[in-house]
C-alpha cells in the first residue's frame, strides 16, 4: 500500500509539473526575466534587435511618451556613435551654471537624443501630447497615434513604413502569415527596426494604447519579445504572435493600431 501511494504522489507531481510547463508554453503573454523567457531569448532565431536596443533603452518619461521614448532608443541606436556630433545636445538636461564648472569649451553633455529633443523637428509638440487639442475635430488626445509616430521618425529624416493591422483580416490565415513575415523579416535586417502600436487591454496589461519596440522572435512559441518602456509597472514580455496582431489591430481614434519600420534613408 505504500509503494502504490508513493507511486500515485509521485504520477500526480509529475502530471502538476507537465500542466504548469504546458500553461507556459500556451500563454499569450510571458515575462522575460522569468526562465521560459530567458530560454526564448537564447534560442531565438531573430534576436540581434534585442543586443542593438538594449544598450539605449530607457523608460519613458511621463505617462504619454511611450511613442516618444520608443523613438529616441531608435534614434541614438542608430545614429550614436563616437565621432557623431550631428546630434543636438539637450541643453534642458543641465543649468548654465552647472555648465560654467567644466573647463572652457568644454560641454558635459552628449551628443545623443533625449525624450525631450526628438519632438524638436516634430509638428507634434510636447503640449499636445499632454492632451492639447490638435485640431478642431479631437477635444484633447492623450498621446500620439500610428500616423503621428511615422511623421515623427519623418521629422528625424528616417524611412519609414507603417502598418495598420486589419481587424478583419484576422481569421485569414494568409493576412496573418504575411504580416508576421512582415515583422520577422524586419527583425532579421541590418539596422531595421520596429516600434508596435497596440491596446494593453487586449493583453490584459493595465493601461490602454501603447507603443514600444518588438526585438525578437522565438519560432517555437511562435511569440514576439516587445522592449516595454513603461518600466515603472510593466517587464518586457514576449507575446504570442496572433495575441499581438489582435492588440495592434485596435482602433486608436479613427483608424486601427499596427507598426512602424525604422531605418536610415540609403
């Protein structure tokens, strides 16, 4: 009688064991600090992104720059370097007097983006983020939408390619395939980079629309890792691809959510 309980305690460890690892492997939305999440990204086949944006990554300053923050990580990505002093210096980040220490000449500062002078060349300002009206028909939205992001990375003198996912499309297997080769190819390019616009509800993540970079992909989960920049309360995740499209295919206003592809004009 023992030997079978001992058996029958040790059947139902293993089957407790096998659901959880099955729970994992199914979910839509998986943290990549957690071990399957570190596994993915080691077994990633298109992951370079992930190593190209890491290194200037940071969270988005307030609660409505996430389509900002996004672009400035790209922006210094690609275009920071030693010798690159085409970048404009961010005198906000340091007083005239704090300055006055270093020695004649001499600035403290880096030629490098920051969150507050990408918006420079932009139409888009600081204040209509914030919720200013930007015209007549809008009384005062939060944020930018998928079209503002592209003019921005215009602005910067970037090429770029929008996509609005098709709410419509969803159930065609086709439209799917296409537009994750879409995503998977852009991951595998030389200094090509990606930016999703999606609901965080669609996730169930708090919050609503949000934008972030998408840094790799994992074949076998068939998954996406997005570089989150809300770090206050919210890790890089990987996401299941068909749960991702749905989020981007969301309306923001009058026309659905998607991507946008970023890259230096050859």
């Amino acid at each position: 009688m023992q030997i079978k309980r001992r058996v029958s305690l040790a059947t139902i460890y293993l089957s407790c064991v096998l659901i959880c690892l099955w729970q994992t492997a199914t979910a839509q939305v998986i943290e990549w600090s957690s071990q399957e999440g570190k596994s993915r990204l080691m077994l990633a086949e298109s992951k370079q992104d992930f190593f190209k944006l890491a290194p200037h990554f940071e969270g988005q300053e307030n609660k409505v720059f996430c389509g900002v923050a996004s672009m400035t990580i790209i922006a210094n990505a690609l275009r920071v370097d030693a010798d690159n002093t085409k970048i404009p210096q961010d005198g906000r980040l340091i007083s005239k007097q704090e300055s006055a220490y270093f020695p004649k000449g001499v600035s403290p500062l880096f030629h490098r983006y920051s969150q507050a002078s990408i918006l420079a060349s932009s139409t888009l300002t600081k204040s209509q983020l914030l919720g200013m009206p930007k015209a007549t028909q809008f009384t005062g939205q939060l944020g930018m939408q998928l079209e503002e992001l592209a003019a921005l990375a215009q602005s910067l003198n970037f090429k770029t390619s929008k996509t609005h996912v098709d709410t419509k499309q969803l159930a065609n297997t086709e439209y799917i395939s296409r537009v994750k080769q879409h995503l998977i190819s852009a991951l595998q390019q030389q200094r090509v980079y990606i930016i999703a616009n999606y609901a965080r509800a669609s996730l169930k993540q708090k919050g609503a629309g949000h934008f972030s970079p998408i840094v790799a992909y994992h074949h076998d989960s068939d998954s996406f890792l997005v570089m989150d920049v809300s770090n206050t309360y919210q890790n890089w995740v990987w996401v299941n691809s068909q749960a991702l499209l749905k989020a981007m295919a969301t309306m923001d206003v009058n026309k659905n959510r998607g991507f946008v592809i970023v890259e230096e004009p050859s």
